[in-house]
C-alpha cells in the first residue's frame, strides 16, 4: 500500500477474532506507515450481503480497501463493494488465496491485491526464492492427485505441517514418550529450536519470542488479471 502511495484506508471484515486481529494489527502498522484507516465495517461469517456496510464505505472514500475474510466466502464483500460503485484499490488477506475468489467474484475480482504463500503460484516464483523448488514439488504432485488448478494455501500448508512433525517429532521422542506433558514441552522445544527451514510454502525460524515464525523471504503480493493470479512486481 505505501509503494502504491495509499493514505487512507476502508476495512471490512469478519466480526469474529480473525477479523478483529487484522483489524488490530493492520491499524497499527499502517499508522507507522502513514496510512489511516478512515472507516471500519463489519460482517458475520453466515452474513449473505453486505450493502449497508458497503455504502458506508464507499461514501468514505478511501484510496483502499482491505476485505478480511476466507475462501468464497471472501468474493460477497468484494462484490458488495464493487457493486456500490467502488472504483479504488482492493486488497485482500492470505485467507482469500484461492481460486473460489475469481470462481465467485467474477468481473468484481479484477485487480484485486492478493497476499499469499508461494505454493499458489509456484511457478511463477523467481529463482532466487527459497521455496521454489519444494513449492514446485508440492503443487505437481498435489495436482497429480486432484486436478489441475487444484493447489490452494491450506493444503500447502497442511503438507508443511508433516514435514515439521517429521523433523521435530524424532528429536522429542528422544526426551519423553508421546502422550506425556514432557513430550508437549520437548515437542515444543524442537519447534522453537529447529531453525530456519525452507518449505514448500515459506520459510519458518520458530523461536521463543516468535511463535509466527514466517520470515520475510515468505510472502508474495497477487493480483488478479485476467481471472488469475500474478505475481505483482
């Protein structure tokens, strides 16, 4: 949003706790940047419209908008607001990363800024990013097994998931035996001492003070064109 000289800022998001982080955080590090967020709105999971919320909005008038919300699910709102005349900057979370946002959204999704992991546009990645060749690795074999254009974030994820337990969970069962609470303490420790570790979506350094882990090598900017994500240089 800085690059893109964004000053002002409308959120609408979920009024649960995953929109009330986004909320939180976002508020916090866009005012460090010189970003204000000028009108805040809110919507529940099962809501199935959002024009109030929309036209409050857009009569705001902000350079952006930041949709908080996942899958599907994450095109309603985007919609709601494009349909009220939007004609700004749209961004949205890790959480709308899939292909049901252009499925749903259609025309509405167009140019739409989209933050994700690397494994949803493997290929695209430069040769330089750490996670190329697992993320390669995942989605070719991932998509062998369930269609093409199948890859999406959580599966990316979950896969991750089993190559950490497959490096941390050896080093714990040396210190206690599975089922105890000194197997959860050593399985935590291993976590937090396992160092960097390239994956196929990012890159974790888990440590005490950073149970997050994510680095900064991790992350890529979307933007949909044309229907599908790009990378945006």
């Amino acid at each position: 949003m800085k690059k893109q000289n964004v000053k002002t800022v409308g959120f609408l998001g979920y009024t649960d706790a995953y929109g009330e982080l986004w909320l939180k955080d976002f508020t916090a590090e866009a005012e460090k940047n010189g970003i204000k967020v000028v009108a805040t709105e809110r919507f529940a999971r099962a809501d199935t419209s959002v024009t109030a919320q929309a036209l409050k909005l857009v009569a705001a008038n902000p350079d952006a908008m930041l949709v908080v919300a996942s899958g599907s699910g994450a095109a309603m709102p985007q919609m709601g607001i494009v349909d009220r005349g939007y004609k700004g900057k749209i961004y949205q979370t890790h959480a709308a990363a899939t292909r049901d946002l252009m499925r749903v959204g259609g025309k509405a999704t167009e140019g739409t800024f989209v933050v994700s992991g690397p494994a949803v546009i493997a290929e695209q990645l430069p040769e330089s990013h750490p996670s190329k060749k697992m993320a390669i690795d995942f989605v070719t074999a991932y998509e062998k097994a369930n269609g093409a254009a199948s890859r999406n974030q959580f599966a990316a994820h979950s896969y991750d998931a089993l190559l950490v337990l497959e490096k941390t969970v050896p080093v714990a069962m040396k210190k206690a035996k599975p089922g105890t609470p000194e197997f959860r303490a050593a399985l935590r420790d291993a976590f937090e001492g396992m160092g960097r570790t390239v994956l196929s979506h990012g890159v974790l350094n888990w440590t005490a003070q950073d149970h997050w882990g994510f680095t900064n090598e991790t992350g890529v900017m979307l933007k949909v064109v044309n229907g599908e994500f790009k990378v945006e240089q």
